[in-house]
C-alpha cells in the first residue's frame, strides 16, 4: 500500500504506544517537514487534563515518529478556523476519549462534514483510533455510558464516514479487551449479550466490524485496497457470526463489501478466506523483536528478573530492571496505558526491594563470613607456634594471604584485615 495515497486508518488501540511507532512512520513518509499535521482533541476535550494528553501526543509523534504537529482544540472559539485546518492538513489525528461527547461536538461543530469530505475525496493521511474509531460508522457505541454509568445499550448516529466508502458499518474498537479478567469486556467494555442485543437492532445489510487491540485497519483511498496491520485481527460479524481478516491481509475494498453485506461465503472457514497475502518486503504486522503490549512486556521483565534471582545472576537482574525502566519511560506517552503504567512502576519498585537483602549482604561480605572463620584459624596458628610447629603456622598465615586476609602479629595476639586486591590464589 503506497503511503503517499489517500489513507483513512482505523486504529482499535495503543495509537500512541511503542507497538504503532512503525505503522505511524509508514503513514507519513511521503509528507515533507512542513506537512500540515492536526492532532484532533475532541473526544478527551471534557477531560481535566486534556492538555497533559495533547502534549503527550505531540511529543510522540515528534520523538517517535518522527511528525510535528499543532492540536486543534476543543475549546477553540472559532469553528471556521478548525474547519479550514482540518480541510487542508496532510494528516489528521483523533483518538482517546468519549464518543458520545466527540460526536455531539463534531455536529455541533460541524467537523464530521469535513471528516466526511477528506475520505469521500481521498485527501491525506485521516487517522481515527480507539473513541475516535468508534465514530466512523453509521452507528456508534456510547461506551462511558454504557459501561462507565450503566446506561441501557443503544446506538448513537455516527459520521459514517465508512458510508463514503461503501462499508454500512459500526466500528468496534478494544474488539479483544481482556481487561475484565473474570468478566467480559470484549468489544470496547460491552461483553458479548450487550454487543449480541445491540446487532439485533442493525439493519440487514450492515455488519460490525470489529478492530483489536495494536491493530489497524488501513484503506487505501486511491487503490481501493484494504489491509489489516498489527498483532490481531478485523473482525466483520453480522449475526452473532464473526468472518476475522488476519494482520498481514490485503483484500479489494470490493470484497469487504461483500462481507459486510453478507455476500461472502458463510461457510468459509476462517483461514480458507480467498485474500491476497501481503510479501515479505512489505509487511503487515510489526517488525520481529518490536514492542509488545505494557502488559506482555512488563510481564517479560519480570519473569527474566525472577528467573535471574534464583540463579543468583546479578549482572541479569539489574538488566531486567533497566530494561523495564526503558518500557514504562516508552510506554509514557500512550493516552490509555494510564492504570498499567502505575501497575508496572509498582512492579519495577518490588523488582527493586527484592534486591536490597542481596545488595546488604554483599555489602557486608566477605568480612560477616571471614569473621566467623578466621578467628578459630588464628586462635589453631597460636597453638601451632607455641607448639614450636611454626613452618605449619607460616603456611597456614601464606593460605589466609592467599585468600584475600593479611595477618599480622603483636605481642601476645595475632590480627588480621581483609585486603580486597589481594591476587587469586594459584591453582594446585
């Protein structure tokens, strides 16, 4: 997929986490220092600390990627003026937050009209992850009330934009959430019996298409190609039936079409889909050795550190705790990883209390052992000189200096000190 063309990305999460860096390069290598890049702030805009969120954004698109980029606020009190930015920009970023709120907002600011207007022509680089995904299609979730405030589930109208291109959908973000852990929080928080009374309410000819987490749906508004880029899938489900589109798939825009509307083969078995494939020189899923989830990699650590500690390899636990480090401090700026990286600064700190018994004992050796095995040796020399047995005592003395304790004698007693730089002894 050129990257030059006309992109609309759909992201299911982690937009502005390690896992995307390389999706997000790929996106904007065609545009010059001087693109025209608008982060979008909508849907976090009620949030006290949205400005904290922007900055985040801003700096990773600068450090990671590479992008400099200006907010286009929620606040701002000239619509027009957005309007216009958003119309002309090279690249347009939206993600976190609420979709109900960004919804009522972009109507309200009629933002959604020039949404609308980059896909149906095919302008720029449009990038739309997590809250803001939500909103693409013709229905959307209102997710902080569904599961934040208990509200009933419905559909709210979204901005279609996916209607531009043909995809009667509602898009699903967070589609494999395991977050819940014993309770269900697949499909952005709602579970599988909300998500399965909301399809009923979906006209016939429409579909759920359902993005995971670190993955991306990308469509090529120029070649009418689509492809799925990350480490899950898309999921197009209609019914209760999901037909999921693996990372690394490439499909005419045509052929989502037909599935969406249920004109694919039914009885196709996931891994029989008739797709393209992606070669290797142009991949679909993140290079090998790339950043796992905070989660998977935090869970890496420690388990290198843990197995480090039983095999006493200090050199090893030290790593695993730089390297964890290294994780949090990429993981900062991820806009959803909040909680998890509190989680994560809690195991980092263990990692590091389990070293301080170690450390002190280190510190206090050799001499806490010497101390219980050299007097007795000492007080065996004393009796071996006055038993007149001094060359045994001299080579008693050579194997302490040997050893790292210098011994030195004085009237009436003998005292010793451990030499640190003393030479290792000669093997026998």
């Amino acid at each position: 997929m050129d990257a030059a063309r006309g992109i609309l990305a759909l992201m299911g999460s982690g937009e502005t986490s390690p896992t995307m860096v390389t999706l997000h390069r790929e996106l904007v290598a065609h545009l010059g220092k001087d693109a025209d890049a608008v982060i979008l702030e909508t849907p976090y805009g009620f949030q006290a600390n949205r400005d904290a969120i922007s900055a985040g954004a801003r700096d990773y698109f600068r450090r990671s990627v590479g992008l400099s980029t200006v907010v286009a606020p929620d606040t701002d009190p000239d619509p027009d003026g957005v309007r216009d930015q958003l119309r002309r920009a090279d690249w347009v970023f939206s993600g976190p937050g609420s979709p109900s709120y960004a919804l009522g907002r972009w109507h309200t600011q009629r933002v959604g009209e020039i949404l609308h207007e980059r896909v149906r022509r095919g302008h720029g680089v449009t990038v739309m992850a997590s809250a803001a995904a939500c909103t693409v299609g013709f229905a959307a979730l209102p997710v902080y009330e569904v599961y934040k405030a208990g509200h009933p589930p419905v559909w709210l109208d979204g901005l279609d934009l996916t209607g531009a291109l043909g995809l009667p959908v509602a898009v699903i973000p967070h589609y494999d959430n395991a977050e819940g852990g014993t309770h269900d929080t697949r499909f952005c928080y709602l579970g599988e019996p909300r998500l399965a009374a909301l399809e009923r309410e979906l006209p016939d000819d429409s579909a759920v298409l359902g993005i995971d987490e670190h993955t991306a749906l990308l469509i090529d508004l120029d070649t009418s190609l689509v492809r799925v880029w990350g480490r899950g899938v898309v999921t197009v489900r209609r019914r209760g039936v999901g037909v999921p589109v693996h990372a690394g798939t490439v499909l005419p825009l045509d052929q989502l079409r037909d599935l969406v509307g249920g004109r694919g083969s039914p009885g196709t078995a996931p891994g029989e889909m008739p797709v393209q494939r992606r070669t290797d020189g142009d991949p679909g899923t993140p290079p090998a050795g790339s950043p796992a989830t905070l989660q998977e990699a935090v869970a890496a650590a420690e388990a290198r550190f843990d197995g480090a500690l039983a095999a006493r390899d200090a050199e090893t636990m030290v790593a695993a705790i730089l390297d964890l480090e290294a994780v949090i401090a990429a993981w900062g700026a991820d806009t959803e990883e909040d909680q998890g990286g509190e989680w994560a600064r809690t195991v980092l700190r263990g990692m590091i209390r389990q070293c301080v018994p170690h450390t002190q004992r280190g510190m206090d050796e050799p001499e806490a052992t010497l101390g219980r095995i050299v007097p007795p040796l000492l007080a065996l020399r004393g009796f071996l000189r006055t038993s007149g047995a001094y060359n045994l005592a001299d080579r008693l003395r050579d194997s302490l200096a040997a050893g790292g304790v210098s011994v030195h004698d004085t009237p009436g007693r003998s005292e010793w000190q451990h030499t640190e730089d003393s030479p290792a002894p000669s093997p026998e």
